[in-house]
C-alpha cells in the first residue's frame, strides 16, 4: 500500500507559518503587529489568516510576498506539492 501523510494539510500550514516568521525576523520586522501594518492588513484580519493560512486572498497573498521575502519552496509545499517537487525550489 502506498504511503500517506494523515496530517499533510496541517503540517503544510504550520510549515507555512514558521516560513513567514523566519521571513518576518530576516526582513528585520520585530512583531506579527508590525507584519500586519507592513502587508496594510489589520492585526486581527491579519492573526486570523495566520490561524488559517489557507483562508487568505490571492492579493492578500501579494501583499504578504512584497513586505517579506517567503522562500518559494514555503510557498508550493503549502499550496500542496510535493517534497520531491518543492526540492529544487530550496535555498
């Protein structure tokens, strides 16, 4: 039988969030309040699409990429490719 990842999803949306804390903290931008301002969402839109990563727009998504610089391997693990995919995608 093949193989399956159980928490696939979840595990691609905690990666996701670690990936844009370690971007927040490289960009030199000292809180997810001053992310927030940064990406010109509110804080409390901006915690809960950290909650939901999944949840959040496709400009909202642009925003987020101008004010931080995401690996794009984050990015494609989280939209749901593969390990073996995303490898050339790694720094």
């Amino acid at each position: 039988m093949p193989k399956i990842r159980q928490y696939a999803e979840r595990d691609a949306r905690t990666d996701f969030r670690k990936a844009i804390e370690h971007a927040r903290t490289d960009a030199e931008i000292r809180n997810t309040k001053g992310l927030a301002e940064a990406v010109g969402i509110p804080y409390t839109s901006f915690w809960r699409l950290l909650q939901e990563p999944e949840n959040m727009t496709l400009g909202q998504l642009r925003k987020l990429l101008k004010a931080i610089p995401l690996p794009a391997a984050a990015l494609l693990a989280f939209v749901g490719y593969e390990r073996k995919e995303v490898k050339n995608y790694e720094q």
